[in-house]
C-alpha cells in the first residue's frame, strides 16, 4: 500500500470518529462536517508529514540499499537507480527473498565445509599411509643392510612402491587443481574414437588378463568414429573408467565399451558386471578420495582419485557423465562426446 493511500485512510478514520463524537454530543450535521472537515485535514498533513520524514523515508532507504546488495555493483550500474512505488510492500518482498538466498548460501557453505573437512582428513591419511610404510622400511633396512642384504634390497623395493604411489597422488592431486582453475587447456580435435578406444584396450588387456576379466568392444565398431574433444585427455578418461571396471569386476567377468548416436553427441557407456553399488553411493562416487569400500580399494591399488579426474576433464568439454548400478549386477558409467564436423 503507497504512503498517501494508507495516511488517507488513517486521516479518514481519526476525521470520522472526531465528528461522530461531535455530533453526539452538539446533536448538529453542520458542526459535524467542519470538525469531520478540519479533523480530516489536519490528520492527513501531521500523518503524512510525520510518517514521511521518520518511517517512510527510512524504509525507503533500507529498501535501496537492500536492493543494490542484491544487484551487486556491476548489475546496478547497469541498470542504472531504481526507485520503487510501494517500497513496504517491497521491502518485505525483498527481505523474504533476500532471506532464502542467504539460507540457500548458507547451507551451501555447510556443505563445503564438511567437504573439506572430509578432503582434508582424506588427504592426510592417504599421504600417511605410505610415508609411514617408507619410514618403516628404511629403519628397518638400517638393521639388516649387512647382515641381511636380500632382505634389504626386498624392503628397498617396498619403499620404492610406496614413493610411486606418493608421486602418483600427487600428480593426480595436481591434475584436479589445474583442470578446476582451467590452468591445463582443452586442446581439441578431430580424431577417430574407435581407434582410440583399440589402443586403451590394448594398453589394458595384460591387466585384465591377470583378473581374469574379459574386454569387449564388438566387431561392429569398425568404421570409424570422429568425435571432437581433447584426445590424450579422452584417453585418460577411458583408461580411467576400465582401470576402475576391472578393479571392482568379478573373476571370470566382462567390462563392455559401448557407443551410442545421439543427434550432435555420441553417448559411452562403460559396462561392467561386478559387485555393483547400492543407490544411496552413487551421488558421491565422483568425489576425491571417496571410496565404498576402503579396505578393497587399498588392495587394488589407486590413488581414489581417478573418477574425480574423469569427472572433471568431461565438465571441462561441456559434456555430462553419470554412473548407474545395480547390486551384484553390475555398473555402467556413460559420458557424452561431441561429434565431429
């Protein structure tokens, strides 16, 4: 409701009672109206006068100044000055919205602190893990250097294991920071993604054998396939998702690279008949260090970071990936790639 409305409503009322009682008590029409009259008048001009310059005006400037924060500065000068012709029941509006915005904010903030809690306690414990294994190794390759010289060259071996996998987090760890600040450029091109796909199975297929799991890439992808993206980081994807398919694959298993043709895109799907993960899972698999099962994991190996990475190189080609699974079925990861001209 505008100021002059809700100050003449008010002036009315005051007028209106004003006279009545004048009228009760004088018994007169005429004297009725001149004090309705100038009751009314006088209302209206102190009301108003009053409510302008000690109320109005100040909701007016909390209002303004609540409506820039929210256009930020580059939006208002855009937009240039706005002023509004109802500011209370703006203002009101505005703190509403103005109010779930900062909750939204708020619990967005929650979350990433949580996250980085949990990074941070990850972190520390994956680096943990083989510098403790390191500093046993040496000390007790200090005891038997002399005495033992197998058994020293055998801890040497360990120790060596265990500073890979420390090189190996770290890279990957650098890897993820690059790609999120877009430090490592997407250097696209034209390229066929079946020959590609041919050359990450025949990196893998000596490791798939030691698990005894079989990689299928029908005949039928023989012509070829041009797609439009960065090649080495495809590949990287690729090797990523199977390297993954065959940890978490059943013995005498199978991992499937399929490719379907949407309109402007072709959608991946790598398939694998494993041990599958419970629905409640799949929202976190893409998160840094986040593994289902811990223990597992160690054994096989990894750094826990290579869906974060797949993850991250796809949103860095506008491309989508998702994950679906059933238990002790199997899983299916499927990204999209942009077809080539």
């Amino acid at each position: 409701m505008k100021l002059s409305v809700l100050v003449l409503f008010t002036a009315l009322a005051v007028g209106l009672s004003i006279g009545l009682v004048n009228y009760h008590f004088q018994g007169s029409w005429y004297y009725m109206v001149i004090s309705f009259a100038i009751s009314f008048v006088t209302s209206f001009l102190v009301f108003y006068y009053l409510l302008e310059k000690y109320i109005y005006s100040k909701i007016k400037l909390i209002y303004k100044q609540i409506h820039n924060l929210k256009l930020g500065k580059d939006l208002k000068e855009a937009l240039g000055e706005y002023i509004s012709a109802d500011p209370i029941n703006d203002v009101q509006q505005e703190v509403e919205e103005w109010a779930g915005a900062k909750k939204r904010e708020i619990d967005v903030l929650k979350k990433q602190e949580l996250f980085r809690r949990e990074f941070l306690s990850n972190v520390s414990h994956e680096f943990k893990t083989p510098l403790f294994a390191i500093q046993g190794y040496l000390e007790t390759l200090q005891d038997c250097i002399i005495d033992d010289p197998e058994m020293a060259v055998k801890f040497l071996n360990k120790a060596e294991k265990n500073l890979e996998r420390l090189s190996y987090l770290i890279t990957d760890l650098d890897s993820i920071s690059k790609l999120e600040t877009g430090e490592i450029p997407i250097n696209y091109s034209r390229f066929d993604f079946v020959q590609l796909v041919k050359e990450v199975l025949e990196i893998l297929e000596d490791k798939a054998a030691n698990n005894k799991i079989r990689l299928i890439f029908k005949d039928k992808y023989t012509n070829p396939t041009m797609v439009y993206a960065d090649r080495e980081k495809i590949r990287q994807v690729m090797i990523n998702l199977i390297q993954n398919s065959l940890k978490y694959g059943k013995e005498n298993g199978s991992t499937a690279i399929k490719i379907f043709e949407l309109h402007d895109q072709y959608l991946i799907e790598v398939t694998d008949d494993g041990m599958g993960i419970e629905e409640k899972y799949l929202t976190r698999l893409f998160e840094r260090f986040y593994r289902i099962d811990s223990h597992r994991s160690r054994q096989e190996g990894g750094t826990g970071l290579g869906l974060a990475i797949v993850k991250h190189i796809i949103e860095a080609h506008q491309q989508t990936i998702s994950v679906r699974s059933t238990p002790h079925i199997g899983t299916t990861f499927a990204f999209t790639i942009q077809k080539a001209n």
